[in-house]
C-alpha cells in the first residue's frame, strides 16, 4: 500500500516530541515506524515515492504519519508540506520558552555544534528562535485552517499525561480509550552522561533576562493560542 502521512508532528525541539512519539505509535489504529524523517526541510533530500515508501507497512484502518520536530521553525517544510499534503492534520508542542531554550543550549553544548555562553545565543544562535512561537504559529495559520492544527502544550505531558493523549487520539481521529503500556514512564533527555553539561544551571539573573526578551511572544501566543501562560512569565 502506498499512500501519503494522514498526520505530521512538526514541533517542536525539547518539548516532549520523542516521548508523545513513542506513546501514538503504540496506538493500533496508528502506523509510524519513523520519527525525524526531515523530508520537507533542507530542500527535500529524497524523491517523494521514497517518502511514501516509508509508510508502507501500514494497513488500510491505521493513520499513518511522522513527527520532525524542526518542520515546525521551517519555512520551506511549511509551504512544502502545504503543496504535497494541504489536508494533513498537524501537531506540535509548546514548552516554556526558556526551558526549551536552555535545554537545547546543553544538547548542542555536548553535540559540539556550540562554543558559546547561553546569553550569546540570544542573537548568535537558533536555540533561543526555536522558542518565539507565536512567530511560526501565524505563518502555519496563513497556510492551513486553525483547526487542522493541534496545539499541544508540554506541561499536560507532565501533570495529565494520559488525558494529554487521549485529546490526540481524538484529534487523528482513532480510539480514544487506548490506553498505551507504560505511558507514564517519562523520560528526560541525558546528555550522554556528560555530568559536567548535564549539572550545569541557569542562573537567576540571566533567567530573569531572557523572560523580559520572550515576554511579547509569550502574550502574543496567548491571544493566539487563548491559553492561560501566565506561569511562563516568571
């Protein structure tokens, strides 16, 4: 069977992405082999039938689809996405900014891809992009209809986890009283056992800094999204 992803996952970084992954693929009603695919980004880097031959496997009842967190900050995967498949159903999540920020600044600490101080990010680095959402939000929305969009939010992944996936399953439209085996068993990202980069802390003033630089997005994303942030103020 060959056929195009019924759903896509295109955001975000450090926002619980691998774990809602893990847990939808469980879902009998749902084929994903694949997480990362990256093919609507960096100038789609294999033929389309190559694509659709990742999906392959599943069955006529099952929604296939794939989850590549970096769609989401791309412009070129959100009108390539829009060109090959308008009627996907997408997904992202959104975390608290600086917490999404300061762990993507220690994963690419460790993977080497940075030399620089977290408040050097600011202006030198996509660590602290990834984390103005509201910006790539209404780019999505001028694309697609707001209801073919679902927006997650990763502190439901931590205080309701399974309720976080039923609202999903929903959304993809399969059984929404699955429950996935060890759904609850989180994780959290090591760096690799790198205790040095793992202990590091952010400190409270530079904290504070980065809360004033992220506060207009913040309230933006509220009027877009009509969430209650207030918690990602402070």
């Amino acid at each position: 069977m060959r056929r195009l992803p019924d759903w896509i996952g295109i955001g975000c970084v450090k926002c619980g992405t691998s774990w809602a992954w893990s847990q939808l693929k469980k879902h009998p009603q749902i084929y994903s082999p694949y997480k990362e695919l990256n093919y609507f980004n960096f100038g789609q880097i294999f033929q389309l039938k190559s694509y659709i031959s990742f999906f392959e496997g599943g069955e006529n009842h099952q929604k296939t689809g794939e989850w590549t967190p970096d769609y989401f900050h791309h412009y070129e995967a959100m009108h390539n996405i829009k060109e090959i498949v308008p009627w996907v159903k997408l997904i992202t999540i959104f975390r608290h900014p600086i917490d999404r920020a300061w762990s993507n600044y220690k994963h690419a600490l460790q993977e080497g891809r940075t030399k620089r101080t977290f408040n050097e990010c600011w202006k030198f680095h996509r660590v602290s992009q990834r984390s103005v959402y509201s910006i790539h939000l209404k780019r999505w929305y001028e694309l697609f209809p707001k209801d073919q969009i679902k927006v997650m939010w990763y502190e439901d992944i931590k205080e309701k986890p399974l309720e976080f996936l039923q609202e999903l399953f929903r959304f993809l439209d399969v059984d929404d009283t699955f429950v996935p085996e060890n759904y609850n068993e989180q994780f959290e990202f090591h760096y690799h056992k790198n205790e040095e980069i793992n202990n590091l802390k952010l400190s409270e003033e530079d904290r504070q800094e980065w809360l004033k630089r992220y506060l207009p997005f913040t309230e933006e994303l509220e009027e877009i999204t009509d969430r209650d942030l207030s918690h990602w103020k402070k």
